[in-house]
C-alpha cells in the first residue's frame, strides 16, 4: 500500500577489495544512508539517496571514505 514519496534510512558494513599498483587488500567499512523512494507505477520506482560511507584506511595511503550520491531504479515482482 500507499502510493507517493516514501522517505527510508539505512546503514550498513561493507568489505571491499582495493588494488592499486599490483597490490591488493580487503578493508572493512560502514556506511549510513537516507533517501527516498518515488513511485513511477506497475510495481516501478526511482530511488534517490545520499549518506556518508566510511572505508579504513589503506597503509595511510588511500583514504576513500566520504559523502555519496545514488539514483536508481527498482521493480518490485
């Protein structure tokens, strides 16, 4: 039920793989997120979210935590 916007958070642990001139290393990471979900009709809807994403730091070298952005598409079946 209920048709228009429907406002959602979330959060979540990640692990990624990084590689970077031949070497590679799994990092843990955590990310929390906000958005909002946009029907389009027929079980189809357009999400739009942002949160920050936190990744640990690769031997001081690399540090890929910060704000993200995400459009997406979705269908419920």
């Amino acid at each position: 039920g209920g048709e228009g916007l429907r406002p959602y958070l979330g959060g979540g642990v990640s692990v990624r793989q990084l590689s970077h001139h031949g070497q590679t290393a799994i990092k843990w990471g955590g990310q929390a997120l906000g958005g909002v979900a946009v029907p389009l009709g027929d079980g189809w809807k357009v999400m739009l979210e942002g949160g920050y994403q936190q990744v640990a730091v690769w031997s001081g070298l690399m540090d890929l935590s910060g704000w993200v952005g995400q459009l997406g598409v979705g269908v419920h079946f």
